[in-house]
C-alpha cells in the first residue's frame, strides 16, 4: 500500500506541469486524496469489514468529488487528474500509471452480479468525460479519447474516439499520454478518402469524353 501511495504521488510532478512543491499537491490535488482513502477503504473492504469502507468511500466522494467505489482494484501510479465526477465501480480493474481525467465513468451497463464494470490495462489515457461501460478489456497503451462512449473490448495500442467509440490503430506510434490535441478522427480520414477518390473518377471521366469526342470528330471527317 505505501509503495502504490508513493508511486501515485511521484506520477502526478511527471505528468502535471501545474504541480511545483510536495505541499501543494497533498492538500491541493483531490485525485490523490480519493486514492488515499480509496487505498485504505479497499483495505477494509477486502478484510471483510462491514459498511466503514463505504462510509470512507463516501467521505472521499464528498470531500473531493471522486466515486470509488472500496471493492474497485486500482494498480499504482494511477493519476486522476482534477478529478471532479469520476465515477469508479465496485468490479473495476484499473492498471499501473493509468491517467484519467475528470467525468469519467468506468461503470456497469445493468444489475447483473458478478464481474460487471471494466478492466483497464497499464499506461491506458480516459479523456475527459469518457465513459468505459460493462465488462470490458480494454488493453495496454490505449487512449480513449474525451466523451467516447466505450462498450466493447479494445485490443493494446490503440485510440478509441466517438459514440460508440470507434478503435484506429496507432501502429506502435508513441504518443504524450497529456497530447489530446493529437486524436485522429476517423470519420474525417473516411471522408477526405473518398472525395480524393471522386475526384480520381471525375478527372477520368472528364478524360474518357474527351477521348470520345475526338473519335467522333476524326470518323466524321
């Protein structure tokens, strides 16, 4: 427990440039703080303790904004950046150095028991507003690009962006996991493939009538 504390203190001066002194980010950094009693209230949950790991849950939730929910499993180095809304359930698998960003939820899609809410692999981005639903893998090195709806498995090294989210392969290419401007759209390249490709078409139509009229011309003669 302490070396995962550690390690999600240390990621945060990695990964957040707004971060300047140790004081700052234990009392300023409501991401950190959820992990802490979240650390603590998985503890308890796992020791079978009755209701005291809700109750501490509930207090992390009040006092940062951040749902965890005690029986969630979250590796270290886990940054949750600002934080506000982030909605984590009881079955959820979070893996080492996540970084996930503010209205996430990696939620259930109903009542059903058991395994219900989604696994994460190590080093995977959530955008902002992201929701990952139901018992789903999603792979290492994934992004998941802000307000993407995810409801189904997505293989490692891959971007995820849309409603429903749509997977584009990155082909091993590194990306800053903070570079969300860099998000490809698919729909766009979809687009801009086909328009190339009309206007192929037309210019060899354009070409096959004037072909044509230089035929008729040369029989008229």
């Amino acid at each position: 427990m302490l070396s995962s504390l550690i390690a999600d203190f240390e990621i945060i001066f990695e990964r957040d440039p707004a971060a300047r002194n140790w004081l700052e980010v234990i009392l300023c950094y409501p991401g950190l703080q959820a992990l802490v009693l979240h650390r603590l209230s998985h503890k308890l949950y796992n020791l079978g303790l009755p209701v005291i790991p809700r109750l501490i849950s509930h207090l992390g939730r009040f006092f940062t904004g951040i749902e965890i929910h005690p029986g969630a499993t979250i590796g270290k180095g886990v940054f949750i950046d600002h934080g506000m809304g982030v909605v984590i359930g009881e079955t959820a698998i979070i893996g080492h150095y996540c970084l996930i960003y503010q209205g996430v939820t990696l939620g259930g899609t109903g009542k059903q028991s058991g395994k219900r809410h989604p696994t994460l692999g190590e080093n995977v981005v959530v955008g902002a507003g992201a929701k990952v639903l139901g018992n789903i893998l999603i792979g290492h090195d994934v992004r998941i690009g802000a307000g993407s709806v995810v409801l189904k498995d997505v293989p490692p090294d891959c971007t995820v962006v849309g409603i429903p989210g749509r997977i584009v392969y990155r082909s091993g290419e590194k990306v800053d996991p903070l570079d969300h401007s860099n998000l490809p759209d698919s729909e766009a390249t979809v687009i801009k493939t086909l328009l190339h490709r009309i206007e192929q078409l037309e210019k060899q139509v354009i070409e096959l009538k004037q072909l044509s009229l230089e035929k008729q011309y040369c029989n008229s003669k």
